[in-house]
C-alpha cells in the first residue's frame, strides 16, 4: 500500500508541476481573459488518460504501477475540475457569458473527444 500512495504521489507532484507551468506559460504569453492555461491542461490530461486506459486495456504495455502513476497521480495532479470551476465562476462574475459557454462548453466536449483519440489510437497502432 505505501509503494501504490508513494506511485500516485510522486505522479501527483510531476502532474501539479507540469500545470502550473503550462498554466504559467499561457498567463505571460496571452492576454485573453479566456483562461487557456486550465483549458489546455485538461484537454491534454484528458488526451493522456485515454492513452493510459487505451493501452492498459489493449495489451499489458502498461503495469498496474504505471497505471496508478499516470492515470491517478500525474494524471490527477494535471487536470483539475477545481480550477476549471472558478475559472468558469469568474468568467461568470465578470459577466463574460461568451467565453463562459465557450469555456465550459469545449472543455467537456473536446476532453470528452480527447479521452477518446486517445483510447482508438491505442486500437488502431
């Protein structure tokens, strides 16, 4: 059990990094109040996690700990529904209805679409 936490945690740790730096990036190098660095980040996870379950269920390319590594923890750690809520709560509050349709509009439907390429790639290679 301590080895799975100590997989899901070091995985969270990279995960939580990577998007504070993707998140980083798109606040220096955009000036839209669309707020594309949280976006981006769970289209992306969603991208990932359809890989990770793609090729976990295709084949045995993928061992349980890798599972839990990337699907749980980098994965988890990435993505975050939390921040795409006040993401949409300030759009709401600044009463930016376009961008907040947009926004919650194509983030579930392309992380929807994303968890999918990501699963029939997998089928197809």
């Amino acid at each position: 059990m301590f080895r799975s936490i100590l997989i899901v945690g070091i995985g969270g740790f990279l995960g939580s990094v990577s998007r504070f730096l993707v998140s980083r990036y798109f606040q220096l190098h955009t000036l839209s109040n669309f707020p594309w660095g949280t976006f981006t980040v769970n289209i992306l996870g969603s991208f990932i996690i359809g890989l990770v379950f793609g090729l976990s269920e295709r084949s045995n390319l993928i061992s349980p700990e890798w599972r839990l590594f990337l699907a749980v923890g980098f994965c988890g750690g990435f993505t975050t529904f939390s921040s795409l809520a006040n993401d949409a709560f300030i759009l709401l509050q600044g009463r930016e209805f376009l961008y907040l349709s947009v926004y919650t509009a194509a983030s579930f439907f392309l992380g929807l679409l994303a968890v999918f390429a990501g699963r029939y790639i997998i089928q197809i290679i």
